[in-house]
C-alpha cells in the first residue's frame, strides 16, 4: 500500500515545543549578517570557511548551500513532535517540492542519474518518491509511478502524466507547483502559515505577471489560486502594463522602484515577506518564532547562493540583490 505522506517518516521527537524553539533561536543568533564584507571580498569561498555550511560547499561546490538548508530542515524536523510537524510538513513540502523539480529536469534531460543521488541527499522527500526517481524506468513509467505516490496524498495531483504528455515539462512544473498549494489550502493551518503561503502565493503571482510584461506576451499569465490578491487585480495590471497599484494594495514599499524590472521586484516582495514574519515573530509564539527561523535560515542561504554564483559580476548589482 502506498504511504500517503509527501515526507519521509521520522522518530517522533520528545522535545517539548519551548525547548526546541530556544535551540532555534540560539543557531538563529549564530546567523552570518555582514553582507557587505562578502560582497566585497575578493575570494567569497575563502570567506566562508569558518561558516557552519562551508563543508556543503567543499564537497558539492555552489550547489551544496542548498544541501545545507535541506540539513537543516532536516535538522529541525527530527526534533518537531507530531503535532509540530504537521503544522509545518507544508513548509518542508514546499522547499522539497523544489528539489522535485529539479529531479524531473535531470531525468527529462536523460542525463547522468549521478546528480538525482547528490539532489536526493538530505533531502526530506517520502522514500517511496526517492525511489521511484532513483528507479531504472523510463521518464513515462516514472511518472505514473509518481503520479499514484502523490494522487494517494493529494486528489489535487490527479492527471500528472496527461499535464506532461499535454504540455512537457515546463506544463507538469506548473502543475505540480499548482497541485501543491491546492493541495495545502485544502488543509486547516494555523492562520500564520496560512498567510504565510498566502504571500507566497501573491509572490509566485506577482512574478509570473511581471515576466510576461518583460517578454510581451500576449496571453494572459498564469496565476496561482489562493493568494490575498484577487486575478482581477492581477488581469488588470497586466493589460494595463503597471504593477504598481498591485504592489501599493500589498503595502509593499516604493512599489514604484519595486515594479521596475523582475529583479526589483523579486528582492522586494522577499523583504516584504521578511518584514512580515519578523514582525510576527515579536508575539514570542512557538508558530511565529520556528516559521521565521525557518524563513531566516532559506534567506541566509538564498543570499550566499547568489553570491556565489555572481563572483565575477560588478559589486553593486549584487548588494542590491541581497535580501536583507
């Protein structure tokens, strides 16, 4: 019978909920922040070695800051008990969801499976996933085969492989990433997380119209349901080629110099979403303080990703990008 779980099944942790959010605030505290000193370092790898991820990156190279991160979800989720984890198996999904993402490229691409090994690593996804994209079957047959794994956790799922076939594989992202918020919206959450996912959503929609008024594309862009700011609003920044009005009623700030490019706009809704659950985390609840440890921790490692893939590019572009 297939294990309806997105997430692999861990020991439940004994740890009461005060405890754990002391040890998070205390790594929190241990945090890397002097961005501009890596900004201008002239040998960033070098300038991380007393970091606690720099072993990631030794061994993976760029790639292994996300390593890290996955680590530390994992990290944190060993010592969640179960009711904690089932509060926040939405988040991790969300992060794994990711690394999905990037196993089904590899595979689609045929290229060596030597990479799906070193994405899986660490990685919190359900075994029986793990194994079906690890499996020796065809790019069809593994997506049945994922598609009844994930349909078994999620109606929402339903029709994966007719998406692929239908649309390749830029359609089955969409779909999966589509099924995915469906899929936890259709949860009960505590309201935090909820309106946690509900900024993500506007953020993913914000994106999506932003690129399309960039390439000039004539159709309409795709949007995600279940945000805080309805499709119209969205369907008529778009035809009117302005996302302002769309970031001043988000409360975004200078959503002016926010609506100028894709990259602007990026960095802002992060900080937005930053500011957000910063302030929520002065109400000293266990929700808001692990939701913005958890936050924290893929800023950290978004802006040393970026930073270590922009090496050679001029230093101002790159501190404009930090999501501080």
């Amino acid at each position: 019978m297939i294990n309806q779980a997105l997430l692999k099944t861990v020991a439940e942790s004994e740890y009461p909920d005060e405890f754990l959010v002391a040890r998070l605030l205390g790594k929190k505290g241990g945090l890397f922040r002097n961005w501009e000193f890596l900004v201008s370092s002239s040998d960033v790898v070098e300038s991380l070695r007393n970091m606690s991820f720099y072993p990631y990156v030794k061994k993976f190279g760029v790639p292994g800051i996300w390593h890290f991160l996955r680590n530390e979800h994992v990290w944190v989720y060993s010592r969640m008990n179960n009711r904690l984890r089932n509060y926040f198996t939405p988040y991790f999904a969300f992060h794994e969801i990711n690394t999905l993402h990037i196993c089904l490229r590899y595979l689609w691409c045929r290229k060596t499976n030597e990479r799906i090994p070193q994405e899986l690593h660490h990685s919190l996804l359900h075994d029986d996933i793990k194994e079906t994209l690890q499996g020796d079957h065809d790019f069809i047959k593994m997506l049945h085969l994922l598609e009844l794994h994930l349909s078994a956790y999620s109606q929402h799922f339903t029709g994966l492989v007719a998406k692929y076939e239908e649309k390749g594989i830029s359609g089955l992202e969409i779909f999966i990433r589509d099924s995915f918020f469906a899929s936890i919206f259709s949860l009960k959450q505590p309201l935090l997380l909820q309106r946690f996912f509900h900024y993500l959503v506007d953020f993913y929609n914000c994106m999506s119209v932003a690129k399309w008024l960039r390439w000039e594309v004539k159709s309409e862009p795709l949007l995600i349901s279940g945000g805080s700011v309805k499709h119209e609003r969205f369907k008529r920044a778009f035809f009117r080629k302005d996302m302002t009005p769309v970031l001043r009623y988000l409360r975004v700030v200078d959503p002016e110099s926010a609506a100028s490019s894709p990259t602007m706009l990026e960095r802002s809704l992060l900080r937005h979403i930053t500011f957000k659950l910063k302030t929520w985390s002065f109400q000293r609840t266990v929700i808001a303080d692990i939701l913005f440890y958890l936050w924290e921790q893929y800023r950290y490692t978004r802006n040393i990703s970026m930073l270590l893939n922009t090496v050679l590019l001029d230093d101002e572009p790159v501190r404009e990008s930090i999501i501080a």
